[in-house]
C-alpha cells in the first residue's frame, strides 16, 4: 500500500492506502474524496482529474506524457506547475507519503 494524502478544496485531508498500481484518481474516486470528478473513468481525455501535486513530490513522479500535457491545457481551475491529472499517476512504492490537492473546479 501506497500512502496518500488528498488534500480536498476546502482543506480537509484524507489519508488513504493506495494499492500499488492504482491510479491516483481510482483510489480518491473509490473513497469519496471531494473535488474530483473523472468523467471520463480514467481515459486521459476529460481532465476533470486534475490535482496538484506538493511541491516536494513535483520532481518524483514520473513526468506527464504528451497526452496528459495536452489534456492539461483543459483543466477549469489554474493551471500550476504541479498541475496533473491524477488518473494518470500510478501509485508505486516510491511514492508513498505523497500529498495532492485538489483544486476549486474540475468543471
Ligand atoms: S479521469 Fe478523465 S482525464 Fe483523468
């Protein structure tokens, strides 16, 4: 297990065991995090899974793909430098203790 910490809009947190090879939108989706919406299940294609992701963690997950980074130019709320969409980020060992937040408006 994976632990995450999802930080919601309105800064409550939710720490939560990630299976390994989940990604981070399944597991927020599947505990009830707020703040996500997903519509698309996971496709890369809606970008209603935007997060940011902590600042100490930008540079340790692996960077997004050209898909993601295209999908990226749609997210509603500001878009930042850790701006990803967390259907795209798989939980791995090495990511265990990471912190996302989740933005004002997925749509
Ligand atoms: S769930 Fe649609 S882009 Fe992530």
């Amino acid at each position: 297990m994976v632990m995450v910490t999802y930080i919601e809009p309105n800064g409550s947190e939710q720490q939560i065991d990630v299976t390994e090879g989940w990604s981070l939108m399944q597991a927020a989706m599947s505990n009830g995090v707020e703040g996500i919406e997903a519509e698309c299940g996971g496709s890369c294609a809606c970008a209603t899974c935007h997060c940011y992701v902590d600042e100490a963690w930008a540079d340790r997950i692996p960077a997004a793909a050209e898909n993601e980074l295209a999908m990226l130019e749609n997210v509603v709320a500001e878009r930042r430098p850790t701006s990803r969409l967390s259907c795209q980020i798989k939980a791995t060992a090495d990511l265990d203790g990471l912190i996302v937040r989740m933005p004002d408006a997925q749509s």
